[in-house]
C-alpha cells in the first residue's frame, strides 16, 4: 500500500515540476513574441470569445513548448479585437440608434439589401441556408436565403420578393419567409 502511494506522490511531484517547466517556458516565449498580454489573460482564466481561444493557445504552449507562426499571429489579431471591443460596440450601437424601424409591410414585398452574414441551420426538415439582411436604411430582416443565390454572397446586395414579419422583441428587425425572384444586385467588394 505504501509504496502505490509513493509512486503516485513521485509523478505528481514530477508532474508539478513539468507543468512550473512548461509555464516558465511559455511565459518566456510569449514575451519574447511581443504578447505578455496573454499570460495575463491565461493565468487570470479570463473569459470571452477571444480570451478562450487565447488561453487555448497558451496552454498548448505550455504543454507542448511551442505554437506556430500561425498561432502567434492569431494571438495578435486576438488582443487587437480585445483593445478594440470598447470602440467596436460603440460603433454598433450608434448603428442599432441610427437604424430606421422596420416598415409595416401587408403581403409580399421587394426587399433590397446588403448580406451581413449566412448561416446553415439544421432542423428536423433537413439543412437550409439562413441569411442575415441589412436594408439601406438600417432596419435587418432574417430568413431562409433564395435558392438561386450563392451561399457566398456575404456583403453583396441583394434583391428578392417576401412576406415580413415584424419581431415582437426589435423594432427595427423581421422575419422574410417564401423568397422569390432573387436577384444578385452587386458582389461583395474585394477586400485588398
């Protein structure tokens, strides 16, 4: 009995030294690349979006001693995203104040807009592809996204006939049912 407890005792205390090891290496990497930021967000056990990726990261690097160019690079954008959150929810919520309310539309209407997102939904019925639209004058509206689209038209402006229905939450938001006559207006701009 005594010497299971012994060997146990042994490998924790060598997995203790390993992991204080593997900290000190990877708090030493992560300066080194310019981004002690992480190390705080790690030992901190920050939580959001980004921060779950980056103690992700952080962790591998501390198990395994090293991350990739890749993943160095991703670190960054990721504590950009985190500098910039304040000025980012700003921006959105001038746009959400900005945003005219949805119109009451009686039966089926032409409805005009850029594509902010896509997205596949599965339901019992099978997989359909559901696209976010945002209108000129700021008010969104939500929907199964027009056969004779391109699943990739994320920023185009599109075109299409449905029926809307006002959200009971959003003023300025809706749901389109039975798209028709789709119609690609402009591509997405390229990004340069």
């Amino acid at each position: 009995m005594w010497n299971m407890d012994a060997s146990r005792f042994r490998k924790q205390v060598k997995a203790a030294i390993e992991a204080q090891a593997g900290k000190a290496k990877a708090q030493a990497v992560l300066v080194e690349e310019g981004l002690p930021e992480c190390w705080i967000i790690y030992s901190e056990n920050q939580v959001g979006r980004q921060a779950d990726i980056i103690c992700d990261i952080v962790g591998k690097l501390v198990r395994y001693g090293s991350i990739s160019d890749a993943q160095v690079g991703l670190l960054r954008r990721l504590l950009g995203q985190i500098a910039n959150a304040g000025q980012v929810a700003a921006q959105r919520a001038d746009e959400v104040e900005a945003a005219a309310p949805l119109p009451q539309f009686a039966g089926r209407v032409r409805i005009q807009g850029k594509v902010l997102a896509t997205k596949v939904v599965d339901s019992q019925y099978g997989s359909t592809i559901k696209m976010l639209i945002q209108h000129a004058n700021g008010w969104k509206v939500w929907g199964t996204m027009p056969a004779s689209l391109d699943s990739g038209c994320k920023g185009a402006v599109v075109s299409f006939e449905a029926r809307v229905e006002a959200s009971q939450d959003d003023v300025k938001f809706g749901f389109f049912s039975r798209p028709t006559k789709a119609v690609l207006v402009r591509q997405a701009a390229v990004a340069a």
